[in-house]
C-alpha cells in the first residue's frame, strides 16, 4: 500500500529551485529545436558549464568540509530534457493509476480543485523552477544549458552539495519516498534541501568576505524571505494551490532555517550528523527544539474497516499527514495563524483511503492523536470548520466561502447551518459532528486525545465506521523517557508491535455513535 503523496516530492528532491538564480537578473528561456544555438557555439557553452562545475566542486567541498570521495560525473540537459528525465523517473516509482487515486485524495480532502490536472501542474511547476539537478540513481549531475555561466553558480552549488551528500551520507536512501510515511520522507527531503540552500547562500556570502558563520540562523531567514519573494513571481506558481506551493517550498524554506539552527549548535559537523539520524516528522523541522529531545510521532497502525469492504470499496492509500499537512488543511477554512496554532499540537496520525465502483472520489478517512486536551480542542474546532468549507455551495461571483468580511458565511448540511457547525466546534469534545454533502457524510469524532475525520463516507453509516476505525487502527503511545536515536536505514514510523489503547481511552467512540 503505498502513500497518497508521492508525485510532488518525487519531482522536488530532484530539482534546484530558480529562486536564487533569479537574483542576478532575468532568466532566458530554453531555446527550441528551431532556434538550437550552432553545434560548435553550444559546445563551447556547455564546455564552460563543466569547468565552472569543476571549480564550484572545490570550493563548495572547501565550504563544507566534504571533499569529493570521487570524480563527480556531469551532463548539460535542455529544460525540456530535464523535465522529461523526471517524468521518466516518477513513472518508474508510480503508475498512472497511482497518480490518479494520489489526485482523488487531495481533491476529497479540497487541498486541490476538482477539476485540476493533477500531474500537468505538478511538472509544469517543476518546469519553471528547475535550474539543473543531481540523479542520486545514475550519481550524475545534470546542468541547465539555458542559463549563462555566471547566473549557474548558485544553482551549480547546491547540486554539487547534493553530489557529495550522496558520497558521504547515500542520497538514495533519502531520495526513495518511505513506505506510507510522507511526512518522514518530507522531513527528509527537508534535510537535503537545507543543507544544499545554506550552501547556495553562503559561497557567495564568504566570496564577500561576509563572516555568516557566526549567524548561520540568520542567513538561513533573509533566505527563505527571499525564497519566497522570487519563487512567488512565476505565473505557475502563482496559480497553483496553496497545498502544492507550500510542500514545494517546504524542504528549501523551512529545511534551511532547521539546518540553520543545527549549525548555531554546531557547526557543520552537526549538520552532516543530521543525515546519520535524521528527523522523523516535519513537527520535527517546523520546531527545532522538539528534534534534540526526540520528540518522537505516536505511531498509528491502520486495520480493516468493515463497513466500506462490505460496500464494495477496498483501501487503496495510506499514509501519515503530519503537521505540515495538518497545517496546510486547516488553512483552507481559518487563517494562517490560527492554521499553525491549531496544527502544533500534533502528535500523530495515519490517514487512509477506500475507493469502490462509481466512486468519482475516494473515501478518506484519518485518526490523529494530539499532545494534550487542549490541543485536541484546537484540532477539533479547525477540523470542523474545515469540513464545514468542504460541503457548502460554490461561493456566488465576487464573493468567496468566507465572504469579504472573513467570516463564515452560512450553509446548509443536513439539518445543521454553517453558523451552527461553527457554534458547536466551539464546543470541544460536545460529541459527533457531521455535516452532509449529498448522501456523503463528513464528520468529526473526538476521544480524548484521539480525533476520527472521515470524508465522503455513506451517509447513515457513521456509527459504524467510527467504532471500526477506533477499535481497528492501533495507537503506540512513545514514551517520554525514550531518547534512543532511529536508525536511519530504516523507515520510521512501522513499529513491530505497536501499544493498542491511548491513555484513557474508551474502547467505543464518545456520544450517541457508540
């Protein structure tokens, strides 16, 4: 059974976003086959590519302490190249059918339109941010031949530092997504990403004779500003919605300021130890001081949910939100900051999707654990007003869900308005909620620490799916006391014998549902 998000990541851990290269001036366009630069004028071009790369591998091995174990193997690409290259690689990892039900998740869940091309935005996206990247399969650094010497080198300096990543730490173990564990692989990419921007940044910096060694945090900020300043001028992604910007700028913006912090502890050397024990969760990454103590993910094994197998429908995704992805959803119905202050209390989950005949949607559903009540209260309330969003009508021209004042503007689920979910949200732990989509139900379930959503499951059965899915899916409370660091190799989050019951818990759902 494999994640529900593979696509977007795949693509990014191999690419070098163009926000930096944008800095020195405009960025020229990959030329055609009709306006194709003369054979020897383009290999002069790309000759001058390859030595530039041959003295970039000195220096940023010089700035990092890496010295090359072996010659770095290179290739000049084309953008249309490069971007045919991913392609190929997400179809050796995902079949259309994958990218499909991947798709159907995210549009269920309303972090993408209905009516979006899923794959075409993902690469088109990919094509307007790519300058170059390295292959960890192949270990060959692919340069862009559309863009001139000068504006490469900072593109150049993070691919390099890929390449001698993968020499001393093995960059295939952190390229491959992890099985059902999206937010560990994001935390991950988040690592490598980092590390390749905070490089980026500072060769230049020391070429200035700017001494950021001594506020490595610092940079890591002004870099993620300009981040997203530059990456937020192209027109795709500027188009895209809010979920796929936010996963594609995560590991460059938020792994940056992470490595930032790791290296006001110590130094480069601390860095480097990231990739021998690197972070579980991107709660991890958003929260540096949760990293050192190990603050580590309630693991959430799934189990069999009757009901939809009896309709006919069988799971065909499962996977692990994370905080990012918490935040992100909660985004979609609250402000950004209520959005982080609702996700930060989270402490785990395990989503899943069930998919049957005539279903133009998948069925998903998810078990999240919190840190404390008042944390699950938060998550609750954001839950509902998310779910809420998700079912009422299309907002009439002009005017938006939220309506121009910012508030909720009322609906109709069932028997209960917007307004009135949105009272009853503020209500924590009041018992089951639901609202109505037609005959699908979305709803909310809360027992004590642990919250049950499902989306667009049959209308009439939530008694029963509830009660499955609390007594099904199993919770491995980690203990406080725990400090023993991952092993790396591993995938993270599939415990050998996970704990059944969360502290205080019923064995049935709370509220008439039972």
């Amino acid at each position: 059974m494999s994640s529900f998000r593979r696509v977007l990541p795949v693509v990014v851990s191999a690419a070098t976003a163009l926000w930096l290269v944008r800095q020195g001036g405009a960025v020229p366009q990959s030329a055609g086959p009709a306006a194709a630069a003369p054979s020897a004028t383009a290999a002069m071009a790309h000759t001058a590519l390859l030595q530039s790369a041959d003295e970039l591998v000195r220096e940023v091995a010089n700035l990092r302490g890496l010295p090359p174990k072996s010659t770095i193997a290179r290739g000049v690409l084309s953008r249309e190249q490069i971007v045919e290259k991913q392609r190929a690689r997400v179809a050796k990892q995902l079949t259309p059918e994958d990218i499909r039900r991947e798709a159907g998740v995210l549009k269920r869940m309303g972090l993408i339109p209905p009516e979006m091309n899923y794959e075409k935005t993902v690469f088109e996206l990919f094509a307007d941010q790519v300058a170059g990247f390295y292959d960890p399969p192949t270990r060959t650094l692919y340069i862009a031949d559309w863009l001139p010497v000068q504006l490469q080198r900072p593109a150049l300096a993070h691919e390099i530092q890929h390449a001698l990543q993968d020499q001393y730490f093995d960059l295939q173990k952190f390229a491959e997504p992890i099985k059902e564990e999206g937010d560990a692989s994001l935390a991950r990419s988040a690592i490598v990403e980092g590390d390749g921007i905070a490089v980026m940044l500072e060769l230049p910096a020391k070429g200035a004779r700017l001494d950021v060694a001594r506020s490595p945090a610092v940079l890591a900020k002004l870099g993620k500003q300009m981040m997203y300043l530059t990456m937020g001028a192209t027109p795709s992604f500027q188009k895209a919605p809010a979920a796929l910007r936010e996963t594609l700028v995560f590991p460059y913006a938020a792994g940056l300021e992470f490595v930032g912090v790791c290296r006001t502890e110590g130094g480069w050397a601390r860095v480097n130890e990231l990739f021998r024990d690197p972070p579980e969760s991107t709660e991890q990454i958003l929260h540096p001081e949760k990293y050192s103590p190990r603050e580590r993910p309630v693991r959430i094994t799934s189990g069999p949910l009757p009901t939809l197998l009896a309709s006919g429908r069988k799971e065909v995704r499962r996977d692990v939100m994370g905080e990012l992805m918490w935040k992100i959803w909660f985004g979609s119905a609250m402000a950004q900051s209520q959005a982080e202050t609702a996700a930060a209390g989270w402490g785990g989950d395990r989503v899943v999707a069930y998919e049957g005949p005539g279903d133009e949607q998948p069925v998903v559903l998810a078990l999240s654990a919190w840190d404390n009540d008042s944390d699950a209260d938060e998550a609750e309330q954001a839950m509902r007003r998310v779910l809420g969003e998700l079912v009422a009508p299309p907002p009439t021209s002009g005017a938006s869900k939220k309506g121009s004042s910012g508030k909720p503007s009322p609906i109709v689920a069932g028997r209960e308005s917007k307004s009135a979910a949105a009272s009853a949200a503020s209500k924590s732990r009041s018992g089951p909620f639901a609202v109505y989509k037609g005959s699908q139900s979305y709803g909310v379930v809360r027992r004590e620490r642990l919250i049950a959503v499902f989306l667009g499951i049959p209308k009439g059965s939530e008694a029963a799916i509830s009660g499955e899915l609390f007594a099904n899916f199993r919770v491995a409370w980690p203990s406080p006391a725990s400090s023993t660091p991952a092993d790396p190799a591993s995938a993270p989050g599939v415990p050998a014998a996970p704990a059944l019951a969360a502290p205080g818990a019923a064995p049935r759902p709370p509220g008439p549902w039972r």
